[in-house]
C-alpha cells in the first residue's frame, strides 16, 4: 500500500530552499508515526536526524537494535530526492528493502543479483529528472565503479542527492572486527559531494576504530553521537563445559525450559552447526542449521522458517551474520568463545531487539580457547601484506581475544566487562543482577573453581595439550567462515555478489593454499615448514652484523629453559615416563635454539624455542630421547663425566629407542650420538627434511602417537575408574 505524502515531503522548490526547509521535533515525529508506526525516537535518533538534515556529517554509535536505520529512513522521508544507503551485505539490503515497500516507501537496491528488467527499471527512474525513489541501497563496490559514480555524479547536480548513509561503517576500519577493503573505496566521496551530508553508523566501534572511520571517510566537523553499549534487557551468562556432563544435552534443556523460544546458537564449526542442530530436532526442538556450506535455496529457506516463526531456532556459523533482524529473538547461545568482544556484542546483541528481556548464554571450554588462540595465531589476511603488520594484527587479534577468556574466566560482573571493553566505565550497579556473576556470584565463584580443578587434574595426566595438534575435526572448510570473515565478510563470496575486491583478496590459509578437503594438521605443517623456511633466510651469517640490542640475556636463556622443562614435564605426562632428566633435557634443547640462532638475534631464538615446545606436545618417546639424547637417568656426576667424556652410544638403547623409520630421518639428533651431552655447545640441530620426507614421518608418527595416547588415555580412564 502506498502512503499518500505527508505535506512536509513536498515542498518543491530550489536545493537550497528544500535544506532551509525547518524539520522541527513535531514534524519528524509526525513522519515516525505515519510510516513506521512508532510512537517516539528512541535515544539519540532525533539528535542524528536533525543534524543530517541541518547538512552537517554526523558519526552515530548505536547499540545492535537501537534503531539506526531510521537515522537515514527519515531524513529520506522528509524532502524529496535520493537518500543513498551504502549496506555491505545483500542480504541486509534485500531485508530492509522488502521491509520499507511493505509500508509503503519507496526504496530499492541494486545489486548484481537483480535481474536486468528490475535494474533498468531503477536506471530509468534515476536518469528521469523527478526520480521517485527514496531510498536506494548499493554495495561500496558499486559506489567504486565509474558508470554508477556518473550516474551518481548526475543525481547530485541536479540537486537530488540528500545524504549519503554509510551503515555499519565500522568495515572501513582495518582496526574493525568487520573489515570490508572495498569499504575503503568510499573515503572519495566526501570530496566528490560537497554539501552531502555523510552519515556514518556502526554498533562496535571501539575509540581507536570510531577516529579511524571519521577520518577515513573525511567526515567534516561531525556531530559525534554516542550511545552506551548497554544492553539492560539482555541477561548474561557463562555455562562451563568442561564441569558439565553434556554439553549438547544441557543446551537442550536450557532451550526447553526457556519455552521453546526464538533462539539462535552460535558456533565455531559447520559440522558442529548440522551435529548439535541434528541432536536438537532429535530432541524435540524446532530448528535448523545454517551455514555457508548449504545451498542458497536452503539457507534462504531457512532464515524464511525462522523469520516466519516456522523453525524456533538456527544453529549457525558466523555467516548468520549482519542484517538478521527477528525482533522476538529471546535467546543467543555460543556454543563456542567469539573471538573477541566486538564479535561477541554483535552476535548476542541479535536478542532482544523488541527491547523485551532475553538471553545470552556463553559456552566455555578451555579446549575451545585453544583452537581459538591457534586460529588467530596463524589467521593470515588480507589485511595484513607484510610480515610486520602480520605480527600486529596477530598480537591485535590475540588482545581483542584475551578479553573474551576474561569475561569467561572472571568472577566479575559480565556486563560491566563488555562495556569497559568499549571503553566504557560504568558501576557494578548499572548491570542489576542481570548478569549470572551479579546475581549468583558464589555459584560462578564455585563454577570457576571446579573449571580450574578439572582442567589441573586433566594436565597432571597428560590430556591438556590436546588438540590442536590432533584435532581431526576441525578442517579448513568446516571454518570457512571465519577466515573469510578476515578476509572480506562476514558471510559467504554469494553474499558479496557485486564485489570487485576479488581478484586481489588475499585469501587467508584455509582458502589459497590448500585444497579444501586438507585437515588442520596440514595446516600447521605449512606453518611449521614456512617458519623453518623464514629462519633459514635469516641464517646466521646473513645476520652477522646485529646490533647489541639483540643479543640474548642470560635471562632469557634461563626463562626459555624453564619454558623447554615444562614442557618437557608436559610430554613426560603424556607419554610412558621417559627416564629423562628434565633439567638436563631443557638444557641441551635451549642450546640447540641458541646455536642455532642465537647470533641471528632475540626474535629468531625465542622462536626457535617456541616451536621447540610446539614440537615437544607431539613428539613421541623415540623422537624425544633421540632429540635430547638421554636413554636414561642419570645422577649429575654421570652427566658431568660424560660431558667431559663423551660416551659411546649404547647399543642397547639404540635397539630400543631408534626405530628403523626413524634412523635416516631429518630430526635425528647428532647429540645423542655422542651420548648425553648437557650444555653442549657443539650441539647441532638436524637438517631440514624434504616436504615429503617430512610428511611421510609425519604420517609414521601419527600411527604411534595414536597408540601412544589410546595406551595414555587408558591409564587415565582406569585410574578415574580406581578413585
Ligand atoms: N523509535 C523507535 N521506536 C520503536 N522501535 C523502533 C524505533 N526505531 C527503530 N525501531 C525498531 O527497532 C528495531 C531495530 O532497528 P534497526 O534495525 O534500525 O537497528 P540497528 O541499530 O540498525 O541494529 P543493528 O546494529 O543490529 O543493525 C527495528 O525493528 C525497528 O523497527
Ligand atoms: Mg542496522
């Protein structure tokens, strides 16, 4: 149904005249009831409104629901001419589109998933001298291309361009947790439209990103409107899995005794999205998977079921993305740790748009915070082309993530945590008890205790390493979306359909150099080679001249060996015990990084030493006292006469210890050949092996490595069993 205008939108007239034109209070809020049916603005909405129609650029910070389209939907309401809304998914066009024509308003979008009838038609309209659209919604990288910025070009001479509205602006921010590069191709327009007001609106945008979008987009003396973070209606909760019995099971109940409510589960992988989404409906739960890895028919079938309140809940990936707007969603679970606040405040913040109360309840499993640590350790992206910006925004991505660990393993108030995030400083007060930390802190306190006794007794057997080194679950494709959400958006390439940035994206690990069936493992053997690689292009000689300041303390050698005996320690545990003397094994390992690069400099050594404790969490016994080249105990005297003396090796350990597949291997340590050499400063560390040979031990590896941990694992059950 088409609304007759009201007799504020048609004034005719010059520009100049048309922006002189008073918007006061009453008529704006007549405009909010005639097309949208709300009583009041909300917030600060009225504040942005009439700064944008005053002409003046305007930065607004809203909350997820608060209500910032209506920023840009009134303005366009309120004068005749084009309000130009830059959205970064199709999806989010598509849905405010078919929203503002069911009331009646005139807007369209334009996108390559149009076909070319409906397209001319909107080219036809816009070429007209009167267009009578109001709003058109486009893509940025449509907004680049030079036929639609001449066409652009012609509606603004002819006075018809109003304002130009960039929604989640927060992508232009290589600091945002969203980053779209083709956003970056708007900062052209404030200089191309003089006059336009720029409207600029996000919902996460910590201080460091909010400066970054004004300045990137050339806002000019902006009104800066900021809202609080605040979400008073949603109570917030952690659930801890590694003290629960079933996981999947108490989601299940906590769905059912939320009274089958609209609800969307988060979580990390697709498998686990199609996995617990099987065991829900298996269990009487209304819902749905939702991921990348579906079809377009399906995924637009599903969020069609949910939005329609055919299915109560979906169980997605990240790709359940920006634009979802259900008003009724009661509850946002994560089966999984976001990976950092910014993410965490976007996904929850789905609940409870109607403003009514709602949930948000955060799995947390310390395993899960591992993968997570793994994934942004090596996440590689676009955004980062040089090795140096690689290490920022890997240390960025773990910082924003540590965040997250802390709102999970604190006992402090959840809410108060989010918005200090933000930077933000509110009372403990403000939250209420709306939070499980406020409300039943001796329970969280005591949670948290259990968390932590588990987690000490799980290490003490040797299971805490676990991982990421073996986990066979989680491959490459199953995180598509998350790497992909590095690279350009926050849901699949068909989403993004128009862009351009294509050809030039770098893809991320999981995308470019692996065919999409490679598991995780091949992963870190790409990492683990590229890094070996990396180090021998920094050979010491070529590093002879480094300056002082790179020299390696007698500190930090002592700190790296107690890193190498924990870890030893660690693969004691895990292993059969080995009759390895931890010290003396930390010390010949620490000297091997040292002789090898210690003349290359700090950063060489330490991570020399790093991946020597990543080698220890999966090397077998062989491999480790080969390495270390210790077969048995050995009381200190022994060790200083053989180091004076070094000892022939022992055939009988060789027979024990050195498998036939392991003799001519790359990792046979020319240490023990000497027998137990501690501080040895001849120590040497085995030459590189050939991609293949490498991956051919590796394979080898893995069979007595599985035998090794199921001969663990079995120990471990039994002595649970005996307490
Ligand atoms: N003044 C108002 N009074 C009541 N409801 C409103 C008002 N303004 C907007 N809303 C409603 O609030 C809901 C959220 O609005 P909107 O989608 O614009 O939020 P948003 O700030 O863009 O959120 P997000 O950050 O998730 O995109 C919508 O359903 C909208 O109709
Ligand atoms: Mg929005």
């Amino acid at each position: 149904m088409k609304k007759s205008p009201l007799p504020l939108q048609s004034a005719g007239g010059s520009d100049k005249k048309r922006r002189q034109q008073p918007h006061g209070k009453e008529a704006l809020v007549k405009l909010l009831r005639w097309h949208f049916g709300h009583a009041e603005f909300r917030g600060k909405q009225l504040e942005a409104i009439e700064a944008v129609l005053s002409g003046r650029d305007c930065f607004c910070l809203m909350p997820t629901g608060g209500g910032k389209s209506m920023c840009y939907q009134i303005p366009a309401m309120a004068r005749p001419g084009i309000v130009l809304v830059v959205c970064p998914l199709i999806a989010l066009m598509e849905n405010q589109v078919t929203a503002l024509k069911e009331k009646g308003i005139a807007a369209e979008y334009l996108s390559s998933t149009q076909t070319s009838h409906a397209k001319n038609k909107i080219h036809e309209d816009l070429d007209s001298g009167k267009p009578t659209l109001r709003l058109l919604y486009v893509t940025p990288e449509l907004i680049a291309t030079a036929g639609f910025m001449s066409k652009l070009t012609k509606i603004y001479s002819r006075g018809l361009l109003n304002l130009v509205a960039i929604d989640e602006a927060h992508c232009i921010s290589t600091w945002g947790h969203d980053f779209r590069p083709s956003y970056r191709k708007l900062s052209s327009l404030r200089n191309h439209f003089p006059g336009i007001p720029i409207l600029a609106l996000t919902a996460t945008a910590v201080p460091k990103v909010q400066n970054d979008v004004i300045e990137s987009l050339g806002l000019q003396r902006p009104l800066v409107l900021k809202s609080s973070f605040n979400r008073p209606n949603i109570y917030y909760e952690v659930r801890y899995k590694d003290i629960l019995n079933d996981v999947y099971a108490d989601l299940c109940n906590l769905l059912k005794t939320s009274g089958n409510v609209c609800g969307i589960i988060y979580c990390l992988e697709r498998s686990a999205c199609d996995d617990l989404s099987a065991y829900l409906s298996n269990n009487g739960i209304s819902c749905a998977a939702y991921h990348a890895g579906l079809n377009d028919k399906l995924r637009s079938s599903v969020l069609d079921d949910w939005i329609s309140s055919k299915t109560q809940v979906v169980v997605a990936t990240v790709a359940f993305g920006m634009g979802i707007d259900r008003k009724d969603v009661r509850i946002v679970c994560h089966y999984n740790i976001p990976k950092s606040m910014e993410s965490f405040y976007q996904e929850s913040g789905r609940a409870g748009r109607d403003q009514l109360p709602s949930r948000s309840v955060l799995y947390y499993g310390v395993d899960d915070r591992r993968k997570m640590e793994f994934i942004l350790r090596n996440a590689k992206s676009k955004k980062s082309q040089t090795s140096n910006s690689q290490d920022q925004l890997s240390k960025k991505s773990l910082d924003d993530f540590t965040q997250m660990v802390e709102y999970c393993e604190g006992s402090g108030c959840r809410r108060k945590k989010i918005l200090e995030s933000f930077g933000e400083q509110v009372p403990a007060s403000l939250c209420n008890e709306s939070c499980d930390a406020c409300k039943h802190p001796s329970l969280v306190a005591r949670n948290l205790e259990e968390v932590t006794n588990t987690y000490a007794t799980r290490q003490r057997y040797g299971f805490s390493h676990i991982m990421i080194s073996r986990s066979e679950n989680m491959n490459c494709q199953d995180l598509s979306e998350f790497w992909n959400r590095e690279d350009e958006a926050s849901c699949s390439e068909e989403d993004v359909s128009d862009s351009d940035d294509d050809n030039d994206v770098v893809r991320g690990l999981g995308r470019s150099k692996f065919q999409k069936k490679s598991g995780l493992n091949e992963r870190i053997d790409f990492l683990q080679r590229a890094e070996e690689n990396y180090y021998r292009s920094k050979a010491p000689d070529k590093q002879a001249n480094k300056s002082d300041k790179n020299a390696i303390a007698d500190a930090l050698r002592e700190s790296s060996k107690q890193r190498l005996c924990d870890a030893l320690k660690q693969a004691q545990q895990r292993l059969v015990p080995l009759g390895v003397e931890l010290k003396s094994a930390a010390s010949i390992l620490e000297n091997q990084c040292y002789e090898k690069y210690g003349k290359s400099g700090k950063s060489f050594y330490y991570s020399q030493v790093a991946s020597t404790v990543r080698w220890l969490s999966t090397a077998d016994s062989t491999e480790l006292t080969n390495r270390v080249g210790i077969s048995n105990p050995s009381t200190s005297a022994d060790k200083s006469k053989q180091a004076e003396q070094p000892s022939p090796s022992s055939p009988d350990r060789e027979q024990v210890n050195v498998k036939d597949e392991d003799r001519d291997t790359a990792i046979k340590p020319q240490a023990s050949e000497a027998g137990p050499v501690i501080e040895s400063s001849s120590a040497q560390l085995p030459p590189i092996p050939s991609f293949s040979d490498f991956m051919n031990r590796r394979r080898g590896r893995e069979k007595s490595n599985d035998k090794t941990q199921r001969i663990a694992m079995k120990n471990f059950e039994k002595k649970t069993r005996l307490k």
